[in-house]
C-alpha cells in the first residue's frame, strides 16, 4: 500500500509539474513572439491591427507555435514520443469527415429547433465570401492550437501517467472552460456548457488517441455558430456573418450574449453527442474483443 501510495504521488507530482511548465514555457513563447511583432510595427512606423481578423490570426497563430513547442520540448525531455499528441493524419480520412458531420449535425438540430420554438428569428442573409474564408482559417488555428494544448497535451498526459480515462476527461474540460473565465458575458451555464463542449471534443481522443476528430468538430463548431449562423462565439463577436440573427426566446433557450453555448439546449446537445461518441467506441471495442 505505501508503495502504492509513493507511486500516486509521484506520478501525480510529474503530472502537475509538466502541465504547470507546458503552461509557462507556452505563455512566455508567446509573449516573445508578441513583443517581437509589436517591434517590428514600430520599427515599420506601422499601425498594430485592432481588434479583427488579423489580431486574432496573429494571437492564435502564436499561441499555436508557443504551446506545440513547449509540448514538443516537455515531451522530449520525459522521453515520450511526440506521436503522443495525436497530430497524424494516415488513415484519418474517416475522422475528419465525422468531425464535420458532427458539428453540424448539432447545429441543424439545436439552430432547427430554435427556429421552430421561435426562441430566433433570421432577419437578414449577408453574402460576404472574403469575411466567411477569413474566419473559417482562423477558426481552423483556433482549434488545432487549442485541441494540442488541452486534448493532445494536457489529457495525453493525464492518460499515459494512468490516470482513469473519465476523470481524466473531466479535469482537462474543466480547465478547457477555466480558460474561457474572461470572456465577455461569461457565467455558470456557459462555464457548464464550455466543460461539456471540452467532454465531447476530448471523448474520441480516450480511445483513439488522436485528433483528428477533435479538431475538425470544433473548427465547424466555431465557424457555424458565428460566421455563418450569427450567434456571439463563446461570448466574442466575430464580425459580419451569413445569417442576422434576432433573440426573442429567454437567454436560457438561445444563450443571449454568449452565443448558442450560454444555453440549455447546448447543454443537452452536448450530453447527448458524448455519450453517443463514448457509446460508439464502447460498442466497438466490445466487438473487436
């Protein structure tokens, strides 16, 4: 029992400490990186972009280099294989296409039934192609910056130090929401529905250990619920979108200011797409025993 208790804690210990560095040595890459492009417009006598399409490619750009390359050294160091963060796309082909469909499978059910309940109405339709591209590439560096630091780092080690797969999950979508504290509008039901969003992203990744999946579904997750649908993207506006929206349903039902992920139907939409993705890989498993 002592020896078991020695071996809790010190993997608990590494586990800690790996995750707290990841998180330093990633924030001051990206804090370099930020200063450097900060002197470069100075030294250019150049404006630094606002708020908008360039600011946010340029912060999500950065933070995608500083977090996969403090991944990549904390890796490197411990010994363990950099395959270990689920980037490999040989014969993902599958993956990736049931990522998009499930992104907007969940959107045409949860912007249908808005729709239906009258909880939204559509006022306008806006055809801006060069705004629609624009973020869609953005949003792509969202998630895959996003997916290496909380599925491919984070739970990747959470799981190779043992840690029980669903607790695992739970604590890396709690922290996946922690990130999101300072967002406009922020509050209990997004905080819930944030954690529930990181279950369904993360839940493929327990038994597959990649991220394909992941990151395709919350690359259409973002895109659909701003760009194109017209809702406030975790509590950020993201500018001109396809459809305009107008809320006449209770914040509960459409999420008001937060965007479609401050509401009950999230919540549910959510619930229930993990448990299918963990009933899915639960029933295969059984069948290839």
């Amino acid at each position: 029992m002592e020896i078991g208790n020695k071996t809790f804690w010190k993997k608990t210990g590494r586990l800690v400490a790996d995750i707290l560095l990841f998180y330093v040595i990633g924030t001051f890459i990206l804090m370099f990186l930020g200063m450097f492009l900060f002197l470069g417009y100075k030294l250019a006598a150049a404006e630094m972009p606002e708020d908008g399409l360039l600011s946010h490619a340029c912060e999500s750009l950065f933070m995608l280099v500083g977090y996969l390359s403090a991944a990549v050294l904390i890796l490197r160091w411990r010994n363990l294989p950099l395959s270990s963060l689920g980037l490999s796309l040989k014969g993902r082909g599958k993956d990736l296409l049931a990522g998009l469909g499930v992104a907007v499978l969940l959107y045409a059910v949860g912007f249908g039934v808005s729709l239906l309940t009258g909880a939204v109405e559509v006022t306008g339709i806006q055809w801006i192609p060069c705004d629609l591209l624009g973020w869609l590439l953005l949003f792509l560096l969202v998630a895959v910056s996003e997916e290496v630091m909380l599925r491919g780092f984070v739970l990747g080690r959470m799981l190779s130090e043992g840690m029980n797969r669903f607790v695992a999950l739970f604590l890396s979508s709690a922290l996946f929401s922690a990130m999101h504290l300072f967002n406009p509008n922020f509050a209990l039901l997004p905080f819930v529905n944030i954690l529930l969003a990181g279950c369904l992203l993360g839940a493929s990744f327990l038994y597959t250990r990649n991220l394909c999946f992941p990151i395709v579904l919350h690359w259409f997750w973002n895109w659909l619920q701003g760009p194109v649908l017209g809702y406030e993207v975790s509590g950020t506006d993201s500018g001109q979108s396809l459809l305009t929206l107008r809320l006449t349903g209770s914040d509960l039902l459409t999420g008001g200011d937060f965007g479609f992920e401050g509401s009950l139907l999230c919540t549910v939409l959510l619930v229930v797409g993990t448990l299918a993705i963990v009933g899915y890989y639960e029933r295969r498993g059984r069948k290839e025993a």
